[in-house]
C-alpha cells in the first residue's frame, strides 16, 4: 500500500488540508525521482507478492476452519479451505471491479477510464469464476452423498432447503457470467462489468448462507 500511494501523494502533497499535509509529508519523505521511485515501487510490489499469497492463504484457511467448519465437529473436509480462499478471492475482484467502473465514471482525466484495467477484471473475474465452480462442485459431490461418512448433520428439509440456496448461488455466481462476459459487448462495456459484479457479490453472499 505506501509503495502504491507514495507517488499520489507526492503529487497530492502541496493540494491537501494543512492538517493532512504533515502526513503526506511522511509518507513520500527522501523522495528520489520519477523514475527511481518507480523502479522502487516494482521491486517493492515484486518482493511481497510471494509473501502475501503465502500469507493469503495460510490464514484464510484458518479463518474457514476456525469460523465456518468448527460449526458442524462432525463434519471436515480437506477441500474446504481451498474453497472459501477462493470465495474470498472472488468476491475481492468482484468488489474491485465495480467499484473501478464507478471510479471511472468520475474520475474521466486520469486515465481510470482506459479499457485496459477494466479488461483485466473481466477476464480474471471471468477465470475464477470458472475455477470457483470447479471447486463448489469437488465440494458439493460428497456432501449429497447419502452413504458419505462426512456428510454434515441435519434433517432432510434443511438439507433441501441448504441444497436450494447453493444451486442459486452457482446460477448467480458461475452460470450467469459466464454467459455475460462471453460476449464482446459487455467485455467492453463498464455497465455490464459493473452489473456482473453486483451478481456475483450477490451470489457469494447467498451461498454464504449456505454454510
């Protein structure tokens, strides 16, 4: 984040409150350069990348274990924590997108309009939807089989009715995108992007439920 902002705030620094200066000061002291800090910026972003997907993934697996799985004891799967990185994953580009389309609305003169970034969160927003399905459904196998060992406790219209929210949770999160984001127009569009965001937010947040 201070390597993603400390060339906005150089910009920023003479433009702001006097009671924010002092801290934009802070944040882009021993300025080096354009170019210097440019360079500084990549190598810093590059660094921590390995280290944040490690660190991604190890403590939401925890959380999915701790706060979700730790409700039925006498339920465990090993694919779980996969998922539910990836729920998370996808409801973050999701997020980001929509609020990019939004942002590109009213900030047109510095260039957050481009297609190019808005490409970007289609088609990645289009792969892990594909690739969140995939494990919804590696996830949804064992738990509807009726002699699995696993399979969480409950009574039959409960499951039902747990069975009935995941179907319209992969129809709003993996089926309609799909379909949408298929078509040049709204790969191109930031209405459709923003429309097929707000579906998946919904849709994550309906098969949220089920758990």
């Amino acid at each position: 984040m201070r390597h993603s902002l400390r060339r906005d705030v150089h910009l920023l620094k003479d433009h702001v409150a006097p009671e924010l200066k002092p801290d934009y000061e802070k944040l882009c002291a021993n300025w080096r350069g354009d170019e210097a800090e440019a360079t500084r910026r990549a190598r810093g972003a590059g660094d921590a990348r390995a280290q944040i997907c490690v660190a991604y993934a190890a403590v939401f697996s925890v959380l999915s274990w701790d706060f979700i799985m730790a409700l039925t004891p006498d339920w465990v799967s090993t694919l779980f924590g996969w998922w539910f990185i990836m729920g998370c994953f996808l409801t973050g580009i999701a997020m980001t997108a929509l609020l990019a389309t939004q942002l590109a609305r009213q900030v047109p003169a510095r260039g957050v309009s481009d297609d190019a970034p808005l490409l970007g969160h289609r088609k990645i927003m289009f792969g892990i939807c594909i690739f969140w399905v995939y494990q919804m459904w590696a996830q949804y196998l064992p738990i509807c089989t009726p002699t699995c060992p696993m399979r969480p406790v409950g009574c039959s219209c409960v499951r039902r009715a747990l069975a009935t929210l995941c179907v319209r949770g992969v129809g709003l999160v993996f089926v309609i995108p799909f379909l949408g984001l298929l078509n040049k127009t709204t790969k191109t569009t930031p209405f459709w992007l923003a429309l097929f965001a707000l579906i998946v937010l919904s849709g994550m947040w309906l098969d949220g439920m089920c758990w």
